[in-house]
C-alpha cells in the first residue's frame, strides 16, 4: 500500500516530522491522513487493500473521493469487493478515481460502469467553462449514481460545473 504519508505513520497514527509538516503546509490534508491510517489499520483484516497506491483523498459531504496514482485504478476494478471493503472501513461511500488525468477519464471513473457516449465543452456568456456529459439510452430506476453528488465532486475537488444530459429522454 502506498499513502500519502509514511507507512509507519499510517500504521501508528503519529506523523513523523516530515509528515506533520507536509500537513501544516498543506501539501496533504486532514483527511489524507484519517484515510491513510484507517486503511493501514485494517490491513491485516483487508491484505488486498495493499493493493492501493492512494495519492490523495478528499471528502465531498458524507463521500469519500479517493485519487490513486496514475495507472492503478483499472486492476482495482477487477476486484468488486475491494470497493465494498473500502467502504466498510472508511463508513462512508467512496469514489475512485486517478492523478493526473483528463476531464473525460475522471469522468469516466466516476460514471464507471456506466458508459460515457460523449463529453463536450461549452462556454457560457459570463466566460465560465461548462462540460457536458452525454449518457447512452435513458435514466432508469437501475441507474446506479446520484448525478448531483457526481457534479458536486467535481465542482468541489476540479472546480468543473457539469451537466448531465441523456441520450433520450
Ligand atoms: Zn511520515
């Protein structure tokens, strides 16, 4: 498992100095540190949470917003019952998406396993940028996200305004 903070301070709870002062600078958060242990903690119960290379976590309400390096989400996805743990252990719902990446793969990840058929940009007449994304066939009941949590992640972790449109109504 990879953190943004040291093994060991995940594992104890205590930062080193390094860490603390990587938090009083706000290079990581509070609630990079709060994932980071909690996750390091249930490792021996979870050993395949070992498998996650966190590079961020954010908290969007009662949400959980985890940023993994670039690269390392696709193998995770291939373990339904990682999400699930994670969730069990964190108390909350958990997003997963990557570093460094575009608009469309964050919105991808996010969607996921919902397919995305389009993602265009707009400008609105006071300058702001707006991106919309387009979803296949029609919103059923079985449509598993809330889309407003979807845009409140983004606008509060990207700064992106998105709007949700489906193919057919
Ligand atoms: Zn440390």
């Amino acid at each position: 498992m990879k953190t943004p903070i040291c093994s060991f301070d995940a594992r104890t709870g205590i930062l080193c100095p390094q860490c603390n002062s990587k938090l009083r600078s706000g290079q990581i958060s509070g609630v990079d540190v709060e994932v980071s242990t909690k996750l390091a903690k249930a490792l021996d119960k979870n050993p395949e949470i070992s498998k996650i290379s966190l590079a961020k976590a954010e908290r969007v309400d009662q949400d959980y917003v985890l940023v993994l390096e670039p690269g390392t989400l696709a193998p995770l996805r291939r373990d339904p019952s990682l999400q699930r743990a994670i969730q069990n252990i964190l108390g909350g719902k958990v997003w997963l998406t990557e570093a460094d990446t575009t608009d469309r793969k964050v919105l991808e990840d996010l969607f996921f396993p919902v397919r995305i058929a389009n993602v265009n940009t707009a400008w609105l007449p006071d300058g702001s940028k707006m991106t919309k994304v387009v979803i296949p066939g029609r919103k059923t009941d079985r449509f598993p996200h809330d889309t407003e949590m979807i845009s409140k992640i983004l606008k509060d972790t990207r700064g992106m305004e998105l709007m949700v449109e489906f193919e057919r109504q």
